[in-house]
C-alpha cells in the first residue's frame, strides 16, 4: 500500500508541476487538480487497475497554453497522452523521450514548432501519433521507421519538407496523413508494403514523378488523396485492384493517358476526382454499370473526348457530375432524368449538341427536369443551338443556377421561366436571343445574377426588375435595348455590377442610381443619354469602375468624383463635357486608368495628376487643353497618343507638341540678387531663432510636458529622429498618407535602408494624445505576437511624437470587406477572423504581463500583410489590468459605437469580457457585410438582434449573398456559416460572465474551419 501512494504522490508531483507552468485560462485545471482530492478523480486522468499509476492524460480543448513542461516525463506509467486542440507552442521537452510505455500522442491544433523530435524514435510501443496543424519544420526522420506498432500517423498541416525516406515499412500503419506540407520527391514505392493501410493523403504537396504502379497492392485502402501536386504519366490500371476504394482524388496534377476502365469497376467507389490533368482518350461504354455507390464523378479540366456515355445514368446515387472543359462531342444523353439524387450537372465548354429532329431536340432538357433536388445546371459554350424550349419552366423549385451562356440559342426567352421560384443566377450570355426581357423575370425573389449580354433583346429596360430585392448583378449590355433607365433601379441596394452598356437607352441618367453607396461596376457606355452628371455621384463611395463613354452628357466634370477612393477605371470618353479636368482628381489614389478624350474639356492638365501612382493608362486626345505637359510620376510612361488633337499643349518633343517657353521675365534677374543678399539674411534669422527656442526649452521643458521614464526608454532604444521621419515621408507629402485616426495622421515611410514601413504621427494638440502615444508605446514593446502589428522604434521630443511601425501592404481589413477590390471569400475571413482570435487569446491568457484588453476592436484596427495575415494595430485606447484585476472602471468611454460592449458603454467597466463582446459582432460584421451602425439598426434592433432572430433558418437572409452564391459546396457553407453565427453570438451574449473565453472561440473558429474543409472536399469541390 505504502508503495502505490509513493507511486501516486511521484505522479501527483508531475501533474502539480505541470499545473503551475501551463496558462490556464479557463481554470479548468485550477477548479479540479486539487490535493483534496484523489489524483485519480481529477479531470482528465485515467489511472491503471494494476499498478494504480496515471496511465492517461487526456487534456484536449481544455484551453490550455503556454510551452509543454518537461515534468510531464515524470508520469513513468503514461500509455496515452492527448493535449490536442489547445494553445501549446515551442518545441517538445525531451523529458518526453522517458515515457517508453506510450502508445497514444495527440498534440494536434497547437501552435509547437521545431524539427522533428528525436525521441520520437525510442518509444517503441507507439500505436497513435498526431501532431495535425502544427508549425513543425524540416524533414520527417527516418527513424520513424523504427515504429513498427504505429497504427495511425497524422502529420498534416505543418511545414515538413524534403523526401519521403524510401524504405518505408511500416507494418501495421492503417492511416497515413501527410498533407498540406512541403515534401517533394517521388512518392516511395515501399508504401506499398503497409498491406494494412486504409487511408492515404498525400494531398497539397509538391511531389512529383508518377505513380508507383504496385499502389494498387493496398488492398484495404479506402481513401486515397494524392491531389494537389506535380504527379506526372499515365494513371496505373492497378488502381482498379482497390475494390474496398471509397474516395479517389488526383486533381490537380499533370496525368496524362486514358483513364484506366478498371476504376470504374471499384463498386465500393463513392468519390472520383480528377479535375484538371491531361488526361485523354474517351471514357468507357460501360462507365455507370458497376458503380452503385458513386456520388460524386468530377472530370473538369481535361482532354476527354468522344461523347457521354448513355450508361452513366446507371450509377443512380450520383449527386454531382462535373464533366465540364473537356473536348466532348455528341448528344447530350436524354437518360440523366434517371439520376433523381442528383444536384450538380456541369457540362460547360465542351462541344455537345442536342437532338437533329425538332420534336427530340432539347429532350435532354425535359428529362432533366424529373431530378428534382437539382440545384444548378450549367450547359456554357456548348453548340445546342435551337430556341429555348417552354417546359425550362417545369424544373422544381430547388434549381439555384441555370447557365447556357455561348450556346447559339434563338427566339425569344420563354415566359415559363418565371415558374423557376428559387432561381439565384440565370445567365444566358453571349447567344441570338430576341424579343422581350420576359415579364415573369419578376418573379425571382431569390434571383442575385441576371446576365443576358451580348443578344438581341429590344424594348424598354422593363421596370419589374426592380422587385428583385436581393439582385446583386445586372449585366444588360450588348442588347438593342431602348427608353429610359428606370429610376426605381436605385433603390436596389443589393445591387453590385450593372452593365447597361451598347444599347440605344436615351433621356438623362436617373438621379437615383447615384444612391447605391455600395456599387463596385457602372457601365453605361455607348448609349444616347444625355444631361450633366451630379455631384450626388460622390456617394458612390466603394466604386471601381465607371465607364459613361460614348454618350451625349454635357458640363462640368464634378470635383465630387475625387472622393471616390477605390476607383480604378473612370472613362468619360466621347460625349460633350467642357471645363477644365479638376484639380482634385489627384486625390484619386487607386486610379489605373482615365479617359476624357473627345469632349470640350479646355485649361491645363493638372499637376496633381503626378501623384497617381497607379495610373498606367491616360487619353486625354481631341479636347481643348493648353499648357504644359507634366513630366512626373505615371507621365514618364505615357505616348504621344495620349495628348494628341488638343489647342495648344506644349512639352518634351517625344510627346509631338511644341516645347514650353521659358519665362524670362524680371524674376529671373533678381534671383542672383536673393541669392547674394536675401537668403543669408534669413538663415542668419532663422538660426537666432532656433538658438533661443532652445534656451526657452531648456529651462522650461520638464515642467510642460510630462514624459514617462518608460516611453523615454524605448526611444532611447532604436532612436528615430525626427529629420529621419521627415525624410521617410517626402517632408509628410500627402502622396505619401495612409490615412486619419482619432488621435493623428499615419504616412506611408521609407527608411534608409530602403524598408517600407508606416509611421503614425500624433497630434499634441488633442487633450488625449499624450496619453495615447504612452498607451501605444507601453503595450507594443512588451507583447510580441506573430498577429500583432511590429513597432520597429519612435520618436519622442517635446512637441513631436510618431511610432515607426510595420508596414502592411494590403491595408484595412475593412477596405477589403467593402471596397470589394478583391473578393474575400469563406475560408479568406474565417482565416483573417482566426488570426484575430488568436491574438485577443494572447492578449488576453498568453504572457507574462497582466492582461490587456484592446478596447477598440474593428475592422479598421485590423491590417493585412503581403500574405493576407491579420495583424491588431491602434492600441492607444486599450488598458492594461492591474495584478488580479478581471476589469477595471474608466470615467471616458472611447471605444466605437456599435462595438462596445454594454457595460462599457453605460458604466464605463472594461474586462477581457469587453474584447469578446467587440470580437462576436466583428464575426457577424464579417460574414453578414452589415457594420453594426447600418441605417437598418435602429430602435430596438440591432446587428445582434437581426442575426439572432433569423437563426438558423434564416441564415441566408443574413450573411452575404456572394458566399453561398455558385458553388457546389453549397451545405457546406451553410453549415461552416452557421456554426459561425452561433459562435458570434455566444461571444455577444448581454452578461459578460456568460460570454465565452477568447481560447474557446479560437478553438472553436478552427475546428469550423476543419470541418468546412472536410465538407468541402467531399463535395467534390477540391
């Protein structure tokens, strides 16, 4: 007996120690790990009936953190030991090495980093070893050989590179993940000696070479992923002896060779991937007789050709066949109204046809429409030719997506269309359509697409299409459309692209299109509209394209227009505008490209155009313009084209117009004079000047401005000088502004040794501004996480204060989410919105200092890099609790309005709490595309309020239409969006202490993005 407590008081020890050094910051270990009670009760610990020793530790998603311990070594008798899903980081302790009897790790979804560690190699009774999303580096050791008991080795999502080893002889190895790495090489033949392996995912790799053609010895292999690489040759037709295969993915590699017929036998098979390779040859005749089980068939991106073989109607389980971007010819089989699970077809750039006689053509389509749960149909740049049958109207509700865009039709668009209720994108491009835009268009309430471009369509733009609320895209263009542009078109707030281009539209531009605020694309070129442009055009403020060209609208060019940050294209081209080109177009900082050639425009071209410098492309030909030409900036690159057919331009002769005259008046004369006489004289003053400002500071300036001895410290650490930040910013030229905070201005810099870098300067003369350049300082030198935005150094005089910090080159996470520069899509926000939680969690559980709460969480406090990493910034309002503080009372509240917790807001208490608050309704923000300050939330309803009461089936009124628009993972981004929405809202909950802790959302957000990919990949959508 007196041994067994000895034993249990050496374990008791271990588990203590590893208790003091973890961060526990849910106190999960703190409530439970107690010398009251016995150690074999405590949470998390199994002990062994025999020798009465911990035998397991199972601690996964106890939101632990911190750098594993080494007395975890200590537990002699340990057979499993899982600490998966916490917040562990550094390298492994060696100490671990001394647990021989272990047959179980698990440290998958942490943070630890290093090379692969060597004891690994001694414990020779391992069974289980996981180490899944981590940051291991370089190469897996070859004496993971020496394993033979390993039954499941997990590796994925690390940085591992270098060759597989070749002599792989892992006996009793069941399961093999390896994915998402850096390993290269061939894919070792010897894999095939692990007779009993089941799965094999080598998938987002750079291996190269061809398949080892004995893979198909792995009898018991029921999932095989070598997707994602640089695979080369022909496809093995062993690969048919796997008859227990369930999912087969070798996208997205360079096959080539006929697809081998022996696949097609696996009956077992439920998913067959091979999108984009070159693979060749027709597919067999038989294809669909022995695959019972098949779901999902995905072909695009090929060289296929011969036609679609009738049989593959037999494999009556398919739910999505993607055969699209081959070169199939042929006759699209009538028999696919077989396929009654069947949700995705895409057949799109191919050359299929449909039947020759009148009374069989489009049969294929009628058949189709017995699949009742299909969702989207996409039949693009195929020669079905023919006109549009009526009975497209008989498809069920549940089609999302009809496409035949490119595909010759004829004749008029049926008017049974509208009976296609739940219709989100129909887009018949590109064809000889004529007639009428059909009145039941009307009826698509779920309609976000309409794209009839490029066919015959006449008459008026019909005003019905006003009802379609949720309409994000209106592409109109190419068309004999005529009338006036329907006013009520502004009030569809949804609405993102319109493209009424190339129609004979007349009568002046409605005021109103000038109200859709959110508006990326407006082409209404090549039409007759007439009239002057507004000033009101200034509210379009996320727009990127503008293109009125071609038109008859007359006066002035609005200075408005300069407000419009985002814009790339603004072409006014071909109408009868006069006035001079405004100053203010200088401020159009993301120009690419401007065209006001052939108007009236007179007076100069405006220096301020030098400052552009995005601009690559500029006409300002055929106007009245005189002076002279600039020479700076984007003009160095510009012909004579761009100038040519104007008054009197004048500069350099590559430009083909007269050369400037110098102006040889009497200032010119006097300049020797100034030089002699005047210049010394106010040198001389100035330095009288600077000699006495700094005897007055001298003798005054420790009583005026107060400077903590902290602050002093890091500015005596790196010294910036002031010069240094003048030069860094061009004297602070406004080219170089990034933009305005609360508290100052912040330049884009270059530093002398050429790094680009932002440089935030305070004004002093705000009452805060002291307070907050301390609160900055002191937070950013004493934290250090790979998501928080780097201070390099600072500068720190009397009347002069500036932080030198990490440039990001991708700016605000909110330009991104509403400037649609570039379309972020589900996995692009839940990465940026994992990144943030991540370093909330640090800040809040992860270091030495007390915990920091930022106070101003948004989107425009987010930052993207080069990579689109997130990075926190703008932390002078945040607070620092004292020693055993959970929060801390303050009289001003400074936090932004929509994103303030409650409590901060009426009774100014700041916690951790706070922080998750501001971090539930940035989720929501971030997937809803709706700031919580939108005009819709007012009285009693809310950003919270409006998402809470739609859940959960509501959830697409919700979120943003353009992500679960198209694709064909379409549950699961409903799922992965779900999941979200619940997580925002136990961050938002009202009372603090029901809120969830920052370490849970990170782990929660993470496990949302594993089974979204998951999902994802099943669907076919690899």
């Amino acid at each position: 007996m007196a041994t067994v407590i000895n034993n249990l008081t050496t374990d008791q020890s271990a588990l203590l120690a590893f208790k003091a050094d973890v961060i526990d910051s849910r106190s999960v270990l703190a409530n439970n790990w107690s010398i009251s009670y016995p150690i074999c009760n405590w949470v998390g610990i199994s002990c062994g009936a025999r020798h009465h020793r911990v035998v397991a530790l199972n601690l996964s998603s106890f939101s632990l953190g911190g750098i594993i311990p080494p007395h975890l070594g200590n537990l002699s008798f340990l057979v499993s030991l899982d600490i998966s899903e916490n917040n562990f980081y550094g390298h492994l302790p060696n100490e671990l090495g001394k647990l021989r009897r272990l047959r179980l790790i698990n440290f998958a979804y942490n943070e630890l980093s290093g090379s692969f560690p060597s004891w690994i190699g001694i414990l020779s009774r391992l069974q289980i070893l996981s180490f899944h999303n981590n940051s291991f580096t370089d190469r897996i050791p070859d004496f993971l050989l020496n394993l033979s008991k390993l039954e499941f080795l997990d590796l994925m999502e690390n940085s591992l590179s270098g060759s597989l080893p070749n002599d792989i002889r892992l006996p009793k190895l069941e399961k093999l993940y390896l994915g998402s790495n850096d390993f290269f090489g061939q894919i070792p033949s010897s894999l095939s000696e692990c007779t009993h392996l089941q799965t094999l995912w080598l998938a987002d790799n750079k291996f190269s070479g061809r398949l080892p053609e004995n893979i198909g010895n792995l009898s018991q292999l029921t999932d095989l992923n070598l997707a994602q690489n640089n695979l080369q040759g022909d496809m093995p037709t062993a690969i048919g002896n796997l008859q227990m295969l369930e999912h087969l993915n070798l996208g997205m590699n360079n096959l080539s060779g006929p697809v081998p017929p022996t696949i097609f036998n696996i009956s077992t098979i439920r998913l067959i991937n091979l999108i984009e390779n070159q693979l060749s040859g027709h597919l067999p005749l038989t294809l669909g007789h022995s695959l019972p089980n098949l779901e999902f068939l995905t072909l695009f991106g090929n060289n296929l050709i011969g036609t679609i073989p009738n049989s593959i109607t037999n494999a009556s389980k398919l739910i999505g066949l993607d055969l699209s971007s081959n070169l199939f010819s042929g006759h699209i089989p009538h028999t696919f109204g077989n396929l009654r699970f069947l949700r995705f077809l895409n057949l799109m750039f191919n050359s299929l046809t449909t039947e020759s006689s009148p009374a069989d053509q489009w049969s294929f389509l009628s058949s189709l429409t017995n699949c009742r749960s299909l969702t989207e149909l996409a039949l693009n740049v195929n020669p079905l030719r023919g006109i549009l049958p009526p009975f497209i109207g008989n498809f069920s509700a549940s089609l999302r997506k009809f496409e035949a865009i490119k595909c010759e039709l004829k004749g008029s668009i049926p008017q049974e269309i509208g009976n296609l209720s739940g219709l989100m994108f129909l887009k018949l491009d590109d064809n000889e359509l004529n007639g009428t835009i059909p009145t039941t268009v009307g009826r698509f309430q779920q309609l976000q697409g309409l794209s009839l471009y490029d066919n015959d369509l006449q008459g008026s733009i019909p005003y019905y299409l006003c009802h379609l609320e949720r309409l994000s895209q209106l592409l109109l263009n190419g068309n004999n459309l005529s009338g006036a542009i329907p006013a009520c078109l502004g009030s569809l707030t949804s609405l993102r692209e319109l493209h009424l281009g190339s129609n004979t539209l007349t009568y002046s531009i409605p005021s109103s299109l000038w109200s859709l605020e959110y508006i990326l694309y407006v082409n209404l070129s090549s039409n007759s509209l007439s009239g002057p442009l507004p000033s009101s055009i200034q509210h379009l403020k996320v727009l990127i394209n503008l293109d009125l060209s071609r038109n008859q609208l007359s006066g002035d060019i609005p200075i408005t227009i300069s407000g419009l940050k985002d814009l790339a294209t603004l072409s006014l081209a071909g109408n009868q505008f006069n006035g001079p080109i405004p100053e203010s177009f200088g401020s159009l900082i993301s120009l690419e490209s401007l065209d006001v050639s052939s108007n009236n425009i007179s007076g100069k071209i405006p220096k301020s155009l030098e400052a552009l410098l995005y601009l690559k492309k500029l006409n300002v030909s055929y106007n009245r313009l005189e002076g002279e030409i600039p020479i700076k900036g984007p003009f160095r690159n510009f012909s004579a084209q761009s100038f040519s057919g104007n008054y009197a331009l004048c500069g350099p002769p590559r430009l083909q117009v007269p050369p400037c005259k110098e102006d040889k008046g009497k200032g010119s004369k006097k300049a020797p004079f100034a030089l002699k006489f005047i210049l010394p004289l106010i040198i001389s003053i100035v330095l009288i000047a600077i000699v006495i400002m700094f005897f007055i500071r001298r003798q005054n300036g420790n009583t005026k401005v107060p400077v903590k001895e902290d602050v002093l410290s890091l500015a005596t650490w790196r010294r910036t000088s002031y010069l240094d930040i003048q030069r860094a910013t061009d004297g602070f030229n406004e080219c170089n502004l990034l933009g305005r905070g609360s508290f100052g201005l912040v330049y884009k810099g270059t530093l002398f040794d050429g790094t680009n870098v932002a440089i935030k300067v305070f004004n002093l003369q705000l009452e805060r501004a002291f307070r907050t350049f301390d609160s900055e300082c002191e937070i950013l030198r004493n934290v250090r996480h790979r998501n928080l935005v780097k201070i390099f150094s600072s500068c720190c005089n009397i009347d002069f204060k500036a932080l030198v910090l990490e440039f990001m080159p991708n700016g605000s996470f909110e330009k991104w989410l509403y400037s649609y520069n570039y379309f972020l899509d589900i996995l692009q926000r839940l990465n940026i919105m994992i990144d943030v939680a991540l370093v909330l969690e640090y800040l809040h559980h992860g270091h030495s200092l007390a915990p920091i709460v930022h106070c101003d969480l948004k989107p425009n406090n987010i930052l993207l890099d080069e990579n689109m990493t997130a990075h926190v910034s703008d932390f002078g309002i945040s607070k620092l609790l004292g020693e055993g503080d959970d929060s801390v009372t303050q009289t001003i509240t400074m936090a932004t309005i929509g994103y303030m917790a409650p409590e901060y807001g009426s009774e100014g208490i700041v916690s951790a709490k706070c922080d998750v608050y501001s971090y539930g309704v940035l989720l929501m923000e971030t997937f809803t595309r709706k700031k919580p300050t939108d005009e819709m939330f007012t009285g009693e309803m809310s950003l919270r309020r409006w998402v809470k009461e739609s859940l959960p089936h509501g959830l697409t009124e919700v979120v943003d239409a353009n992500l679960v628009g198209e694709e064909q993972a379409f549950s699961a981004k409903t799922d992965c969006l779900l999941s979200i929405m619940d997580l925002a809202l136990d961050c938002c909950m009202e009372s603090p202490e029901q809120r969830i802790h920052m370490t849970d959302a990170a782990a929660e957000l993470k496990k949302i993005r594993v089974k979204f990919l998951q999902q994802s990949s099943v669907a076919g959508t690899n």
